[in-house]
C-alpha cells in the first residue's frame, strides 16, 4: 500500500518531539535553577562571613580593631574549593585584607544591609559582599565596611555537575517518552488494525455487517463500510435474481421448442431432415442444461447463506442421483455402478443433490459411450466421509486442478464438447459451505477423472 | 633571638602597610639555609625551593634524580617565611614544598602557583589538595620530645593537662630547659600555635607556666632537638615529629624520647606548589607525582618522611590533619597575627 507516511509513525515522532521539548525544557530549568541555587548558597554564605567579620569591629583607645573570626573563612571553604579575597576599610583607609580589592559601591550607606556584586580581581571573577558598621571611634561614628570575596569557579564545577546530571535524566527521560510514545501510538491505532483484519478475514461471499466494538473515531468508519457493504450485497442480490430470472425465462421456452421438435422429429422422413432435428434437439439440451446450472449456482448462493441441517444419508443420496441421470446415461450407454455403504451427514439435501448431481453429469458429459462411471460412498476414518464420482473419460487434463473450480472456467480437453463450467464451480461451493472439500484426481488406473466430495463428520 | 618587622605600631594601617612591606621590601638577597646542586646530564635544571633539611630530603632527590637523570636538579633550603617571600616576590623557581601550609595556601589563593593535574593528583584524598593548586605529600605529626636524662624519676605527660601539673611542680628541673618555636620567626611555629591555640584552650595555660620557665625559643625543631639530645633541653615542645623520629633511629642512645600528646595533635600537611612563574613546569610536574607516589605508599617506611595515610586514617587521638582551606588565611592576617603574638609575648616573656 502507498500513500503518506504512516499514522503510527508520525504519532511516535510527533510525541517524540514533544518529550524532546519537554526534555530540553526542563534541562535547562534544572541547570538554571542549580547555578541560581548555587550562587545563593554562595551569596548567603558570604554575608555570613563579611557580617561575622563586622561583628569582631570594635573601638579600643580610640582606634578601631577587630579579630578576623576563624568560622568566617571556615565557612568559606566549606561550599566549595574557591579562593577568597578580603578587605576591611574605613572610607578610604585600609584596616587590613587585600587593598586593591574593588568593593561594591553601597548606596544609600545602610547600617547592616549586605551589598553583593560581581567583578573581577586577580584574573578570576569574583563574588563580592560587603556589609557596612558604624563604630565609634575616638567619640566620632567611623563607618568601616567589611568586604568578603570568593572566586566562583567551584560554585560553576558544582551548578555543572548539577547541569551534567539534569541532562543525564533529560536524556532517560526522553528515551523513556519515546518509547512509550511508541507503544501509545501502536495501542490506540490497534482497534483500526483489528477492524481491517476482521475484515481481510472474511470469506469472499461474507457480507454481513460489521459488529464490533470500536472506538468513537472510528464509528464513522464502520458505519460507512458497512453501509458499503449493505449495498454491495444488494447489488449482488439483485444481479443473482436477475439471473434466476433469465434463466426461468429461457428455460420453459426452451421445452416448448423441445417438445415440437421432437414432435417434428417423429413425423419427419426424410433422414438429412431427422438429423437436423435432432442436432437442433441436443442444442436446446444443452441450452436447457446450462440455463439449469445457473439456477442451481444461484440456488447455493441463496441456500448457503442460510443452511440447513438434515440428517442425510450419503448412500441413499447417491441412490436418488443416480436414478435421476440413469436416462442420460442410458443415452450414452454409460453405465453407473453404485458402491455405497451408509453415512450419515448434516447438510441441505437439495445442495448436495444439486451437488452430486453436477459431478455425475460432468463424468457422463465427458465419457465415451459404453462406458462406466462409479459412484462410491465411503468412510475411510471415523471423521471423513466420501463420495468419489470416477469415470472413464480423458480426465482432467494437465493445467491446473484449482482453476477447474473458478466460475466459467472448462478444462483444456473438453473441445467439442458443450458445457458451461459451472459443474464443478457449484459442487464446491456446496461442499464448502458444508465445511468439506473438493478433491480432484485421477482415477484409480491412470485413466479417467475422480472427484471426491469430502465431508469433515462432527 | 631574631625578631621580624612587626612594629606594633600606632595605626592598623600602618600595620597593614609594613606587613606589605615586609613581603614587598624584596629583602635583596634570600637567607638560605642549605643548597646542592645535583648535576643532570642535560640541559635542564629543575630548581627547588623547599624548607625540608637535606638530611632528611636528600633520599628523595636522589630517587627523582635516578629516575630523571637528564635532569638537573637545585635544592635550596630556605624557613617558611623566606620560601613564602621567594615566591611572591617571583624569584625563579619550579616547585615550592614547604612545612607552612598556611603559608603556602596563602600564595595559591592569591593566585602565585599554577595548576597542575595527573593521575597521581587525582589519587590524592580531598583532603590532601586544595584545587589543582596544592598536594600535600606527608602527614607529620608535632610532637613532644624529652630528654631521658633530665625527665629520670618525673612520671611521662600523656596529655597537656599532665604536662602543665609535671612544669609547675618542677620549676626548677625546668628553668631554662624547656624549648619551643619562636613563633614570631618561624612559619612552622605560629601555624603549630595557632591551630592549637584554636582547638585546645590548654595551650595559653601551657604557654603561661612555659614562660615562667625562661623557655628557649627555637626558629628549627632541627636545632631544638639537638639541644634535647645533648641534654641541654629537657623538653622540647611542639617538634616535627618526622625529625624527631630521624634523630632517633639515627642516633639515640637512650637519651631522647618522642611523646604524643593524646589530647590533640597537631598533624601539619607538607605541600607541594608549582609556582606561577615556573619554568620547568613538566618537571615539577613529574617531582609532584614522585612525591605522591612515596605519600601514597603502601610499603613499610624506607623514607623518613612519615606517608600521607598513617595519621590521616586516625589513631588513637583520632584528629585529621588540619584541613586546607581559606580558614588557614585567618591567622595570616597581619591584625589577627598582631594580636596573636601580643597574647604569645606575653604568655611566654614574663620575666
């Protein structure tokens, strides 16, 4: 089948898209989040020192003094592995730590509020927080701001561990969502799948309507093809009628010309005249027969939809057929021997015997005057029952045994010989919708056809 | 006794300034201690400055040198404080091992080494690195040492609490025999002081009956225990424990005793820096991953400096090394380190 790509597959790429999205999305959400929480940390931990340090300033004698408190920098090294750079400075004048440090500007000069910035210092970026504190000092409020730098090469090593680790489970993530979409895709187009199989299953005559369990989507779907069905089997149905109907039309015409020419024949003298008729009587004949099949095809059609389940005895309906084409036989001097013993099977006595009776009128059809053809009833195993019709004729010729069954179709030996190719068509159509099967061979001495009606007993 | 530049001055500025000064005034030439110089067979010189004695560096030189005999090598020996001017002032060398890792991890922070990876950095504990900047390669204890001699009939201090009762109830067996860092000298020292000062309050005690002995102040644990082996010192306190233990395998005698304190003590981390104007920087390189690799060791002690796992993985007193870090910048401050040694003056120079 061509046509555009298929649904389950633009389904999987489309939600495959989604998850890479929603991947790449939350990665990076995730390495946002980790770098903001991460300088927090670092931020936090630095007003921690730079207060820690503001709160050792003092005044002694007038002059001001402080005590660089070992947690301050402790605390520091405990985030990360980052240098740290220091300065404590009243206005210009430095009270110790690194005098070329750069320190935020702090405006409005606010007692005890931290002020971070980042700048650059020493070839490395730099985290800055400075806290201011007034002292007094010599009886005048000094004010001396108190700044602590730390590099933030360790706090990035961490955020891109965190970053590092986010992609890892974006990328689970996104395997995940793939295949999931995958098997998402696969099970919602499952009821569309089940639908065409139960379709692509049926039988070439089955046309009944769809009943089935589908998803609201499809119902449109179901509704339009089983209308389309609706209307294939009426069309079917109408065309069968059509046919019964010529065929009833031709057939009793057909008798009346019958009748009068065998009426002709009989008060006819003249010998050439005799066999005009009689050639013209053999046309009707066959004319007559072949208008029959196609009754009896159109009969199975009708008859197999609905089928009935009779005890049927396979002897007695041998029985029955033989007696009815024992004239046609005797026309030919074709003798029929009957070889049954009993068995019992369910079925349509008029198919089989329509059946039947196609098969022995083939092997008649086709054999040559004054000789046998067999009609034998079997039960090889316990499940099987046969009826096998052998003649003595030219056989089934050499082409190809199952198109011997296809509507219309004649074997490739029968020229000169009028037939339809219905017979056979008709016996397994019967045969089938009785659950068995047709078998066509050779007869049991290489010579002449057998063919078997095989029936599966329950 | 060699007294620094610390003039304790009127303003901290000033302070501040000087303490800059004192790093900054380049003091022309470098007192140096020690030097060899190891001839290699090329061109390349690979100059070491270090504070470890040759009597006890010289079997790793030698192992390096065998293993890169190409290679030249120069060893000066310089105190802690001279190898921390050295480097900032930018004199030419390759790799810095020095016993002040205060010191030394002042000069990382502030940007004077280099970084250096390999396999055998990457080997290292947390602990034992700071960055890409520092790798410590031993782990030494401070010790105490006393002389057998002049400590017959005393009971043995186990603690500082014993050996504060052991000085005060023998004044006179200790009068001008007790030894101890001068700390305004010796980088060493103050790190040792101050990383006492800061975990066990004992120490101002024991600084305080320690000045009431006449103690000898020290710029070297070599010297001090010298003085102790020769009975010129009963105790000597605070002492690498590395030199100790050499001067007792070496040469005893029954003289001299090693004591640990088992109240806390004080495990100093030997570090190794390439400083950022090197020049043979793959050689230091290749002299780090030596060093490690004997830090690392596994094998019974064929060097005399003690591995980096023996104290690390804790004994008896359980403490870990001290911890590299910005906190060890704390008493490098030239206010806290002004105030340090005001309190230490006075705790020890009370006559």
């Amino acid at each position: 089948m061509t046509g555009s790509a298929s649904i389950e597959r633009r389904l999987t790429v489309l939600l495959a898209g989604v998850a890479a999205l929603l991947s790449i999305l939350s990665w990076g959400m995730v390495t946002g989040l980790a770098r903001q929480a991460a300088e927090r940390t670092q931020d936090n931990v630095l007003a921690a020192s730079a207060t820690a340090i503001a709160e050792t300033l003092r005044s002694e004698q007038g002059e001001v003094r402080l005590e660089l408190p070992y947690s301050a920098f402790s605390m520091l090294g405990a985030i990360s592995e980052d240098r740290v750079f220091y300065r404590v400075a009243t206005g210009e004048a430095l009270l110790t730590g690194y005098a070329d440090l750069p320190v935020p500007a702090i405006s409005p000069p606010a007692q005890g509020r931290v002020v971070f910035d980042t700048g650059d210092y020493r070839g490395a970026q730099v985290r800055m927080a400075s806290v201011m504190r007034q002292v007094l000092a010599g009886g005048a409020p000094v004010s001396v701001t108190v700044t602590v730098a730390q590099t933030r090469n360790g706090i990035r090593a961490i955020a891109g561990e965190l970053s590092q680790l986010a992609a890892m489970l974006s990328v689970a993530f996104f395997v995940v969502a793939v295949t999931l979409s995958a098997v998402a895709a696969r099970t919602s187009l499952r009821p569309l799948n089940e639908i065409a199989q139960a379709v692509s299953r049926r039988g070439p005559n089955d046309l009944r309507p769809l009943r089935r369990a589908a998803p609201a989507e499809l119902a449109p779907l179901m509704t339009a093809l089983n209308r389309l069905m609706e209307r294939l089997g009426q069309s079917l149905r109408r065309s069968e009628d059509f046919i019964v109907e010529a065929a009833h039309r031709v057939r009793t015409p057909l008798a009346t010309v019958r009748a009068q020419a065998e009426i002709a024949l009989r008060s006819v003298e003249d010998e050439t005249e005799k066999q005009r008729l009689r050639r013209m009587i053999r046309a009707v004949d066959e004319s007559s027969r072949s208008a029959g099949q196609l009754l009896d095809h159109a009969t199975v059609a009708y008859r197999a939809e609905d089928l009935a389940r009779d005890l049927i005895d396979l002897a007695d309906l041998a029985a029955q057929t033989a007696d009815a084409l024992a004239p046609t036989a005797a026309m030919k001097d074709i003798e029929i021997r009957l070889e049954t013993v009993p068995a019992t099977v369910r079925g349509d006595a008029v198919l089989l015997e329509n059946a039947l009776r196609n098969v022995l009128d083939n092997a008649i059809k086709y054999s040559a005057e004054d000789t046998t053809v067999t009609l034998r009833v079997r039960r090889p195993t316990d499940t099987e029952a046969r009826i096998e019709v052998i003649d003595q004729g030219p056989g089934l010729g050499t082409g190809p045994v199952e198109q011997l069954t296809e509507r219309f179709r004649r074997g490739q030996n029968t020229q000169g010989i009028v037939g339809s190719g219905l017979g056979l068509t008709i016996a397994e159509d019967v045969i089938r919708a009785h659950g068995g099967r047709l078998e066509l061979g050779q007869g049991p001495d290489g010579r002449g056809a057998c063919v078997t009606l095989v029936f599966l007993l329950a | 006794m060699r007294h620094t530049g610390f003039s304790f001055g009127l303003n901290a500025v000033v302070i501040w300034l000087c303490g800059l000064c004192l790093w900054a005034t380049a003091a022309v030439a470098l007192e140096i201690e020690d030097h060899r110089h190891y001839p290699g067979t090329g061109d390349r010189v690979l100059r070491i400055v270090s504070t470890a004695d040759l009597e006890v560096f010289e079997p790793y030189l030698l192992y390096f040198h065998a293993a890169h005999p190409a290679l030249s090598i120069d060893y000066t020996v310089v105190s802690s404080a001279e190898l921390h001017r050295a480097i900032r002032d930018g004199r030419a060398f390759d790799l810095a091992l020095s016993s002040a890792m205060d010191l030394q991890f002042q000069l990382a922070n502030d940007g004077f080494a280099q970084s250096y990876r390999s396999s055998a950095t990457e080997a290292l504990p947390d602990w034992a690195r700071w960055r890409d900047l520092i790798f410590a390669f031993t782990t030494e204890p401070a010790v105490v040492v006393i002389s057998t001699e002049r400590f017959e009939g005393l009971p043995l201090p186990a603690t500082r609490q014993e050996l504060i009762t052991v000085l005060r109830d023998n004044p006179d067996w200790f009068q001008g025999a007790v030894g101890t860092y001068d700390v305004r000298n010796s980088g060493l020292g103050y790190l040792f002081a101050t990383q006492e000062a800061r975990s066990t309050d004992a120490y101002w005690r024991l600084s305080e009956v320690m000045g009431r002995l006449d103690p000898q102040l020290y710029c070297c644990s070599r010297q001090m225990i010298d003085d102790v082996a020769e009975g010129r010192l009963a105790l000597a306190y605070n002492v690498l424990g590395s030199y100790a233990a050499e001067r007792l395998a070496q040469d005893s005698g029954g003289r001299m005793r090693i004591l640990r304190m088992q109240d806390f003590t004080n495990v100093m981390l030997r570090t190794a820096i390439i400083p950022a104007g090197a020049v043979e920087v793959e050689a230091a390189g290749q002299m780090i991953d030596a060093l490690l690799l004997v830090g690392l060791r596994q094998e019974p002690d064929i060097w005399p400096l003690p591995p980096l796992r023996a104290t690390a993985e804790g004994e008896s007193a359980g403490f870990g090394p001290i911890r590299m870090g910005p906190a060890l910048m704390v008493y490098l401050d030239p206010l806290n380190r002004r105030a340090f040694l005001e309190e230490w003056e006075n705790a020890l120079e009370q006559r």
